[in-house]
C-alpha cells in the first residue's frame, strides 16, 4: 500500500495521453498532489512543457497545443474550467478530475464545451497528498476559515466532512481496497464519518467491486482528541523535526528566515523521491543524523578532490567528469541544502532551550512523570519563549487534570506573569474541555491502573534510544493490541456489525485515518512496523492518514480556531467528575484518618451501632440465601435408547359398554398389540358414569368353565369357518369370536354359533347393551412415535391393513351408542416411578417445579354421534430430576392437542372463511391417543450456593460496610472539628 506510487501512476497516465506537447493545468488542490508525486523532468519527458494554474486568467492562446487539466471537483474548480472551456485557449481538452464526479457536474460540462474541444473526461482517484509512502494527507489545516469542528468537538464542520469523505474514499479507490470499518465508540465524529464513507462505498458499488481478499481490509477511524499529547511534543527525528521548527508544506520547506541563508537555499524541497539522504535518514534522530551529515559531507569533499582540474590527466578522466558533473552538482546542492537545514535546527534548539524544556516534556508524557518544580522552573525560565511555556504547562495540566488541580491553577496564573497573554493562557482549560480525560476513552497516560504501570514498568526495562524519544504515540499502543487481537469491540467497534467475528482475525491492510490530523512522530512508528512486517512473509500492511500532518503550532491553532465556536464554559476549569473524588488512604479534609479513629465520638458510636445491625441483617439474609436450595433447569440432547415407557390411563365411556370396546397399541417401528387386556381392567358402569356393583367386563365368560364341565373333556366346537386355533377347537363363543377376528370376518350374528347360544351370549349382550364401560390400568409401549387406539369392536388385519369390527357397534338395536368419555387420568411414566420413594420425590418435585398436573386429566368429550372420531396429539418430553444427594429420578411431561370431527362429513366444504376443508382419510369412531417423543431431555438439577461463596460475601458485606461507616465518620468528624475551630476563631476577634 505505497500511496506515492498509487498517486504516481495515476499522474503518468494523464500527461500520458495525447502523445503530443501539452499544457498541463492545475488547482489549488491538485498542484502540491502533482509535485510531490512526480517531478520536473518526469513531466517533461512526456511532452508537458508548461504546467499553469487554472484560475491564471493571463495565459497566452496557444490553439497548436494539447491541455491536460487534472483538478479537484470543487466549486472553485469547476467554475475556472467552465470559463475555460466557453473560451478555450488550446486546440483539445483532456479532463481528469481527483475523486468521484456526479451526474450534474458532467452534465454542466457538456453544457459549456459550446466548441467541442473536449476529447476525454475521466476520474483518477488521487485526491490526497502522498507525503509518505505510508502517509498521505487530505491537506486541510484547520482555520477560522475553514474549520474542522462544528459548534461542539464531537461535531462536524459539513464542508469538512465532506471533503474528508472524498478523501477516504479516493485513497481507498487508488488502492482497491474495500475495507471494514471501526472507530473510536466515543468519538461522534469519528462515527459519523464511519458511517459516510460506508453508505458512499454502498452507493458506489460498482467502483469498489474488488478482488475479495481472505480477510478484508481494515479501515480504522481515530480522534485526535484521544491522543493530545503526541502533537504538542518537541520533535527529536529529523523530518518531524524539521516540521515542528520550521514547517513542512507540501514537501517544501521555507528558509528565508535563516541568518545568512543564500537565495538559491531560501526555499528548499524535501521529499524522499528526490532526496536520497532525506530518504535515508528522514527517520533517523537527531544526534545520529550528526553524524550521518558528517559522513555525506566527507563523501562529496572526497567526491570533489576527484573532479578538480589537477586530477584530470588523460581522455578518459575528462570524459568521465562530463559524465559526472551533473550529478556532482546535484549532489553539492544537496549537501549544502542539509548542511544549512541542519544547522538552522541546532540553532534554534540552543536559541530555545529545547534540551531542557525536552527533557520535562518527556518526563510528563510517559509514566516516569514530571516534578511540579521541574515546570515552574521552564516557565520562570526568561530564555524559554512563551510558546514552549505554554506548551510544557497544557502537558502538565492533561496529565494531572484529576489530581492536581490546584497546581494547574498555579501554573496558569504562573504564565500570565511570565510573558504570557491572557488569551493563551486560557487555552489550558480549553485543551481541559476539549481533549481531557473525561473526553479520552483510553488511559493516555498509564497511571490509572496496576496493569497499565507494569506494561510501563517493562517497557522502561526495554530501555529507549535516549531521554528525548521515550515517548510512544497511543497510536502504537492501539496497533498492537490490534495485532494480538486485544482491540475490545466495546470501545473500537465495527460499523453496524459488518465486521462480526473480525476482531479475531489479524488483517493484512490497515488504513487509518486520524480525525484532527496526524504526525511525523506516529508517521515514523507506522514506517517502522512496516519495516519489520516487510522482512517477515506474513506481515501486516499500515497506512496512516490525516486531515492534516500537525506541528505543535499548527494544533494549538486549530484547537483556538474551534474555541471560538464552542460554548464560551470551553474557557473555563472542568467541572469535577467522580474520578477527582480522593481514595480511602488519602488525607480526607486534612484529617489524618489514622489518629481519627482513636477519637471517641458519639457519632462513631452510633455509626458504628447502625453499622452492626446493617452487617448482622445482611449477613442473615445471605445465610437464608446460602441455605436455600434452588433448581436450575438445563435443556440436553435424550441420548437414552431402547427404553419402553408406561402409561397409566383412567377412562369412562358411558355410552359404549365393555364388550364394544378394544384397546389397541401400534408404534411406527410396526409393532401392534391388539386388544390389550394385560394390565387393562374393564368396568362396567351405568350412563352416568356409576360403578354397576360387583361386575366387571368379563362376566360374559364366567360361565364357561361350568359349561366345559356338562360337555366332558372330549368335546370340540366348530370354529364355523373362522381361523382355527392349534387345538383345532373353539369350546367357547370368545373362542369362535377370535377365530372370526382372525380370519378377517366380522361377528355380527352370534345366535346362529352353538356355543354363543349355550352361553347365553345374546341375552347378556341386550343386558349390556345400554351399559357404559371404564377402562383403568397401565400399558408398556415402545418409546418411539405410536397411538394409542380406544374403539369399537375388535381389529382385525387383512393384507397390510387393520379394521374394525364396527357391525355391533353401530346395530340398531334401541341403545344407541356413542364416544363421549371423560379423561380422569392419563400420564406417561418412567421406569423409575415404579420404585415408591423415587416416585414420592418426583412426584414432590413436579409439584415443587408447578408441573405437576398432566393437560388431559379431567378432560370430557360430549357427543350425541355414533360416528364421531377424538384424537389426541400428544408430546412427549423426557424430564430428569438431579437431587443434591445424588439420586437421579427420570420421568414424562407431556403436552396436548385435541382434534374432533363427525365422521359423516367426508368433506366439510367451506368455512366461515371461505376455506375449503377435506379429509383424506375417513377415520373409524373411537378415542386415538397419538404420542410423539421429543429428541429434548429436560433436565432439573437442584443446586446451593457453595460455603465458599457465603464466605466472600459475608466479608464483602463486612468491609463494605466498615469502609463506608469509617468514610462517613471521618467526613462528619472534619466538618465538626472545622466548624469548632471556626467558631472559636469568632470568639477571639471579638
């Protein structure tokens, strides 16, 4: 990511084409993009043999020439080339503008090329100065004129917002990334510019259709306002340097002010394109670039001792100096130019006493410190200038903003009485309001916690190249926890959650733009890591932007500019927050608090009472709390195979009587019981529901063992057709009934069977016939999905399908029969409720958990129908129970659904709402319970705190408690004393 190539490229294309002499005209804009990313003779190797201003009204027609304008799409802009174009001076226009162009501005340039002169317009995205190759700038110093804050410092200036966005957006475009954002969470404006250059890349979709990359690029928006300090320090690396001192701008340097400077050195370019020591040495600091100077100057003395005329002895040495001497002149010029630039700096550092204020800047800066004394001294200091006391005391202030109030106060009143005017001087308390601690979302400074001091600790055990560069930017503590995945969500987060699970992946390409502008000093720690990434092969990439490159002056300025938009309270001390409240081995109102509490009052007295029964009631309620035993619920996977379930059923049919009813099992893994009687005890009972006495449902076989003895041991009945059994005999009516089933046949007529008639069958059947019949007992099923079927008659299976006996259900024969019932039980059991105790405590437990009742349970079913079908759709849930002894109870819970429907009515037509309603399967009559089991386990475990839980917050309620009572104490006994010696200070003066 090398923004000076990216914006080199875009400028060789343009002055590339047409392939003829050209004119190539700029603006204000995008004149210092063009000259620090190419050169002189870079221009005129491709035929631009003038480079001109569009707003110079005085330029010569010149119609035989091509123009070539790169510009910015400004109103400015865009207003001297629609003069140009109503009146063109050269014969064909090519137009390149530096970011995205709208609609409308294209359309009003149709409008005003009146001559057809344009050939070209196009878009090169290089609408940013590339000072470095890891740095580039939007070149938006802030003013009174054009600001950068809004009317409070988390707003934006709209024109300032603005152009950042362009700005961001064309680096972004010149690199062809398509980055993820994150931001500063506390900083306004650093959100919504985040937020603007999102929808932009979501409006200019197709622009920034890129490669996708393995891991996205990272576009990381930082608040100068977090990080105050870096731009207000003394600079001790040569570029830096140079810009603090005497102003970098645009890679040009201004040294007309320099004693005895001569003209040709007045102003100096410096830029490591043209500049292979600047290149060389641009991060290097000052004591080493002494020595590197010292070096270059020998290298051209010694250069120069080889060009003189005594050296030139044959053909060869003279035709080797007309080779040389260029670049030997080139080389003397530079050497001059760095010879005077240096000595200008060492001047001013003497003139200024920058040593010594250094060396307190340094010590404020970083965790060691710096002495109060040590800042009186430089603003007593009468060598010092008035702009470095400044500086030193804004330093002193932003660190010690929450602990020393007092002496900041001091300090200021120092400078008003050391040369400084009343309206820098306020500037203190504006730095306060605008970038104070309360403003700054990280600890700037490593003095607000344990851990931040012993990451402090051990960098100063690393050691530093000297006392002057122990400084690090915050920025370099942001890349690394950024690196190493520490970068906390919660105060960088990504814009609207576009970057979920990104904060634990490292990206390649970092691009970060600082709002309120950047410096040398982290340009030079951005350039660094970029140094170390390159000689490792997975390496992370980092551009640094800024809406300016600040000086120390250059900040101040704009902070003073933006001053006088905010508030007029920004000129007054911050209001105290609860960070500046002293802590509890402080002196608290000048009270030492150790001799205090050997003071007998009786406010201690009676705070310490209130202090007893609060800790004694506190501490109760947490015993209470530590005792009760609580039931966490959790929600698993049933992993259990191969069980069987029971389920434990109570059921009246007043309308059916037993001999009709057939109680049948079937589950999908194609398992059927028939009939089930095991288990299942039938009752007779009258339509109301009462028990008939001393009868049961098998009362139509009690005579059948009476009947085998009068027809003796040799008797065998005829089975009439029906299955026969393995004996080959049916002796009994149930016997012939069975082989009927068997076969597949109905029992309609049991008058015409011989032992139906012997047993009196019929006759007991019209006793019955107007009976009901209760059906209780418990059945084992399969624990997969399956029903439960209470119908008429008995089923029978032919081929691959089961039917019902329905003939003696519905004959008419003056009873009419019907499937209302009413559910008194019907609950699943597990294998564990068969054992008493366990059965008690899940049984105690469903009651303790609510869970108790089952759904169907007293439910009733009315009809008046034979043909009526209920079914019941039920959900079979797994539940455990975990006690604190250790037992383990595993039971059902289940829920439930009811569906009815007359069976008559194969289809029901439309509804109220005109839905058309068919049933593709008929149905039989009867009562189908079908149960489905659930893959959940449920999972009851009662839990209590532990012992050491009740002991940590007994002594948490104890010394909290205490602390608070020894605070409160302390206060009231220094107010009291204070208010004594007040009133004895009045008894005195009278």
């Amino acid at each position: 990511m090398d923004v000076v190539k990216a914006v080199e490229t875009y400028i060789t294309k343009l002055v590339s084409t047409p392939s003829a002499m050209k004119v190539l005209l700029l603006d204000t804009h995008t004149t210092p993009i063009v000259s620090l990313a190419s050169t002189q003779s870079t221009l005129l190797s491709h035929q631009v043999y003038l480079t001109d201003r569009i707003d110079n009204v005085k330029r010569d027609r010149m119609s035989h020439m091509k123009c070539v304008c790169f510009l910015q799409p400004s109103e400015d802009s865009l207003d001297a080339l629609s003069a140009e174009l109503r009146e063109p001076k050269y014969g064909e226009y090519y137009l390149y503008f530096s970011s995205i162009l709208s609609k409308p501005v294209i359309e009003r340039l149709a409008d005003v090329d009146e001559f057809e002169v344009v050939r070209e317009v196009q878009e090169y995205f290089a609408d940013y100065a590339p000072l470095l190759p890891c740095l580039f700038s939007l070149n938006h110093t802030p003013t009174s004129e054009k600001p950068l804050y809004g009317s409070s410092p988390n707003l934006w200036d709209s024109l300032a917002l603005e152009r950042s966005v362009q700005g961001i957006t064309a680096v972004l475009l010149s690199l062809k990334k398509k980055p993820v954002i994150r931001y500063e969470k506390t900083s306004g404006m650093a959100k919504k510019l985040a937020s603007e250059v999102q929808h932009r890349m979501q409006a200019e979709a197709t622009l920034f259709d890129f490669r996708l990359t393995q891991v996205a690029p990272l576009l990381l928006i930082l608040d100068r306002r977090n990080d105050p300090v870096t731009p207000l320090l003394s600079q001790w690396t040569y570029q830096a340097m140079v810009h603090e001192l005497l102003g970098i701008h645009n890679g040009r340097v201004n040294l007309s002010m320099v004693p005895d400077i001569r003209p040709e050195l007045s102003e100096i370019t410096l830029t490591t394109i043209t500049d292979p020591f600047f290149q060389a040495h641009y991060l290097a600091t000052f004591g080493d670039l002494g020595t590197s100077l010292k070096n270059y100057v020998q290298s051209y003395q010694s250069r120069s001792l080889a060009q003189s005329p005594s050296s030139i002895n044959s053909i060869f040495d003279m035709k080797r100096f007309v080779e040389e001497y260029p670049e030997f002149r080139k080389l003397g010029g530079n050497v001059s130019k760095h010879v005077a630039l240096v000595g200008e700096l060492s001047r001013l550092v003497d003139r200024d006493r920058l040593l010594d204020v250094g060396e307190v800047e340094q010590g404020l800066a970083t965790s060691s410190g710096s002495d109060f004394k040590n800042v009186q001294a430089v603003v007593n200091n009468p060598v010092v200038p008035a702009w470095n006391k400044l500086r030193v005391v804004i330093l002193y202030a932003l660190r010690y903003q929450k602990t020393q109030t007092s002496n900041i106060a001091a300090l200021i009143n120092l400078l008003l009485s050391n040369g400084v005017s009343r309206e820098e001087a306020r500037l203190v308390y504006v730095f306060l309001n605008v970038a104070g601690s309360d403003q700054r979302q990280d600890d700037l400074f490593s003095t607000e916690s344990l851990l931040a001091k012993g990451r402090s600790a051990l960098k100063g055990l690393k050691g530093v190249e000297n006392v002057y560069t122990q400084h690090t930017p915050h920025l370099s503590q942001t890349l690394e926890n950024l690196f190493k995945g520490r970068l906390k969500d919660t105060t960088y987060p990504f814009l609207d959650g576009t970057g979920a699970n990104m904060g634990l992946q490292r990206p390649q390409d970092i691009i970060i733009f600082m709002i309120g502008g950047t410096t040398y000093e982290e340009a030079r720690t951005v350039a660094l890591l970029n140094q170390e990434a390159g000689n490792s092969s997975t390496g992370t990439r980092i551009l640094l932007g800024g809406t300016c490159v600040h000086n120390s002056s250059s900040y101040v300025e704009m902070i003073r500019a933006a001053a006088e938009k905010f508030p007029a309270s920004v000129y007054e001390p911050p209001p105290e927050s609860a960070t500046t409240a002293p802590s509890l081995n402080l002196n608290l109102g000048g009270v030492n608090t150790t001799e205090d509490v050997k003071v007998k009052t009786r406010t201690g007295a009676l705070l310490t009472l209130i202090s007893a029964c609060i800790i004694l009631a506190f501490t109760t309620m947490e015993f209470f709390d530590y005792r009760r035993v609580g039931v966490d619920t959790s929600i698993v996977v049933d992993r259990s195979r191969g069980q069987k379930l029971s389920v434990r059923l109570n059921v009246t049919f007043p309308h059916v009587p037993c001999y009709l009813l057939s109680l049948d099992v079937m589950d999908i893994s194609g398992e059927q019981q028939r009939d089930v009687s095991h288990n299942i005890l039938k009752k007779r009972v009258t339509k109301t529901g009462v028990d008939m006495p001393a009868t049961r449902g098998e009362d139509l076989r009690n005579e059948i063992d009476k009947l085998a003895e009068q027809r003796g041991s040799g008797y065998c009945g005829s089975c009439y057709g029906g299955q026969e059994p393995e004996s080959g005999c049916c002796n009994s009516c149930e016997q012939v009934r069975q082989a009927y089933t068997d076969k597949g046949w109905s029992f309609g007529n049991p008058d015409g069977i011989e032992q139906c008639v012997e047993e009196g069958w019929s006759e007991k059947l019209k006793d019955q016939a107007d009976e009901g019949c209760n059906v209780s007992g418990r059945i084992r099923v399969n624990k997969v999905i399956g029903s439960i079927q209470i119908s008429p008659g008995r089923s029978y299976q032919t081929g691959s399908r089961t039917f019902q006996d329905l003939v003696p259900y519905l004959r008419d024969d003056g009873n009419p029969h019907d499937f209302s019932h009413t559910i008194h039980e019907f609950l699943f059991m597990a294998d564990d409720e068969y054992n008493p105790n366990k059965a008690k405590i899940g049984k105690d437990m469903k009651q303790r958990m609510g869970i108790a009742d089952n759904p169907l349970d007293g439910v009733e079913a009315k009809t008046t129908k034979a043909t009526y079908m209920y079914q019941y759709f039920l959900k079979v849930v797994s539940t455990q129970f975990r006690m604190l002894e250790g037992k383990t109870i595993n039971t059902h819970q289940y829920s439930s659904t009811q569906f009815e429907r007359d069976l008559t009515k194969f289809n029901e037509g439309e509804n109220k709402q005109g839905v058309f309603t068919q049933h593709g399967v008929a149905g039989s009559p009867g009562a189908y319970f079908n149960f489905e089991i659930s893959p959940i386990l449920v999972v009851h475990s009662e839990t209590r705190q532990s012992f050491a839980h009740f002991l940590t917050s007994t002594c948490a309620i104890v010394g909290g408690v205490l602390t608070v009572a020894a605070l409160l104490d302390g206060i009231l006994f220094a107010t009291g004393r204070k208010l004594r010696k007040g009133g004895d200070g009045n008894v005195k003066l009278m």
